[in-house]
C-alpha cells in the first residue's frame, strides 16, 4: 500500500533527479512507449526506492573509485569536485531514463553519452592507458552499479531472492549492451566472478576520501535532512564487501554503527511505501496505462 506524502517531498524528489540546465525530462510521454525493462521487472522495484538508490549509488561509485584507470577518468574528466549536486543530478537523472524512460528515449540519451565518452581518453599516474569506451571499464562499472543497487535493496529495505538478484543482472543487459559494456555480468555468479577478478586491480587511493568528503559537505539533501544524508552516506561505506574496504582502508570508522543500522532499514522500509506523483517510476507506469500506485501494491509490481 501507497503512502501519499507532502507536496514539498514530491518537491525534493523531483529536484533530485531532474536537470537545472536543461527541459525536465517528461517520463510520461510518447504514451504508451515500453522502456528497455518492463514494469513488472526486478529493476522497476527497486529503482523506485530513493534510499536504494542514493545508498546503492554511493557505493558504485566507491567501487568504480577502487579501479585506476576508471579513478582518473572518472575525477579528471567530470565536475563532481566543481559541481557535486549538479554532477549527481545528471547520474541520477541518466538511471532514471535507463530504467523508466520510453525505450527511444532511453537509446537516444545512452547514445549521447557513449558520444562524450569517446572523448575522454589518457593515463592513470602510473603510466596506464584508459579510455572511457573501453569494454573491460564499461564493464566494470555496469557491474559496481549491479551490485550496489540491490545490496542497498536487499539490505536496506526488501530481501531479493537469488532468482531475483538473477533477473536483475539479465535486465540490465540491454542498456549494458548500448553503453558497451559488453562482457557486463548476466547473473550473479558472473558478478562475483568479476569481482574476484578485479581483485589484483583494484587498489588504494586518496581520491576514495576526497570523494566521500565531499558527499558529505554537499547540500544535496536540505538542511535539515543532512543527518540522514551523512547515515546513507556511512550505510553505502558498508555495502562495500570486506575485502575491498580493507584494501582502501575504509576503517569500520566509515560504516554504521551498530545502532544505525535499523535506522537505515526504517529509511529504506518507509521510502518504499512512500508514493511520489512526479518520481519517474509513477510517471513511467501512467505512460504505459498502469495505475500510479501499481509498483506500490503488494509484491511490487511482480
């Protein structure tokens, strides 16, 4: 069952996802248009949940920090250190329209951006050639964003089954395919195999810190919601499996307390009753004739 909420809530939501240098994105046009993933998918439940999806894409990201060469492109070629909020606006925004978005939509905005990654090319500190349109970095990071978004799911809000967590990684193959991720993991026995692959890769760094100070000092929640940005901030360090958060000395210092641990889980349970009018999720599901509560019914749209 659907809780409606405030007015400014939908307000924030919205804000969240939505560009300040650009038209906002309409989710329920051309009506009727599928996206690349059918509603009733694992990834259409999941990416509803706002706590999800900041917590899970913190961790990505924390993961894709871990990797040299994705490291330099990532932090010599984006604005996040200038424009942090802006920065993720547009990450988030471009999830929103992979998922949710009319499939010709969603092909045309992954086209643009394999268009500006072609661009960005150079060398890690140590000498290693990188380019942004690698298979092997796509890879990676089509992977990092797999695991993050249903770890914070499972963990923080709702258990996923192994079948699910299946089901996630082959819907996610088709954008994967688009962005050229092409050798992108189709079931979790494949994620954890790249994972362990990874394992000599990936390494230490400054730039994981410098990453998450700055998460913390940006206003992207309001002020008076910045306590729990700075809890899913710490709930996002514990995602991260044991073994990486040791290589780059992320110190139980970084994660939860025992303590804020159900504080998270009740974030992550509430936020999943939690309807919001002008989220793309509702958005998407009036574009295909749904109801505007269907991913809010019982079973979650499954």
């Amino acid at each position: 069952m659907a809780v409606f909420v405030l007015p400014f809530l939908d307000a924030l939501a919205r804000d969240l996802v939505q560009p300040k240098d650009g038209p906002p994105v309409d989710f329920t046009r051309p009506a009727g248009e599928p996206a690349l993933v059918s509603a009733d998918s694992v990834s259409w439940r999941i990416f509803k949940n706002p706590v999800a999806l900041f917590v899970g894409g913190v961790a990505a990201v924390i993961l894709e920090l871990a990797d040299p060469a994705v490291r330099t492109g990532v932090w010599e070629h984006s604005s996040f250190r200038r424009e942090p909020v802006h920065r993720l606006r547009r990450t988030g925004l471009a999830a929103m329209v992979t998922v949710y978005g009319a499939a010709s939509e969603a092909r045309a905005m992954i086209a643009h951006v394999v268009r500006l990654h072609e661009k960005v090319a150079g060398r890690t500190p140590a000498g290693q050639p990188y380019h942004a349109n690698d298979v092997a970095l796509l890879t990676w990071v089509q992977a990092t964003a797999e695991f993050g978004f249903a770890q914070a799911y499972r963990q923080y809000v709702n258990a996923l089954s192994l079948e699910e967590l299946d089901r996630l990684c082959e819907e996610g193959l088709a954008a994967a395919q688009l962005y050229g991720a092409l050798d992108a993991p189709a079931s979790l026995a494949d994620l954890e195999r790249l994972f362990e692959a990874r394992r000599e890769r990936l390494e230490a760094s400054p730039i994981v810190f410098e990453f998450l100070d700055i998460l913390h000092a940006a206003p992207v929640f309001p002020l008076a919601m910045r306590p729990l940005q700075r809890l899913l901030i710490r709930a996002a360090v514990e995602l991260v499996p044991a073994w990486i958060r040791a290589r780059l000395g992320l110190t139980a210092a970084f994660g939860l307390r025992f303590w804020q641990r159900p504080l998270v889980r009740l974030a992550g349970a509430l936020a999943d009753r939690i309807m919001l009018r002008s989220s793309p999720a509702v958005q998407s599901c009036v574009r295909l004739g749904l109801p505007a509560d269907y991913l809010y019914r019982r079973g979650g749209g499954t």
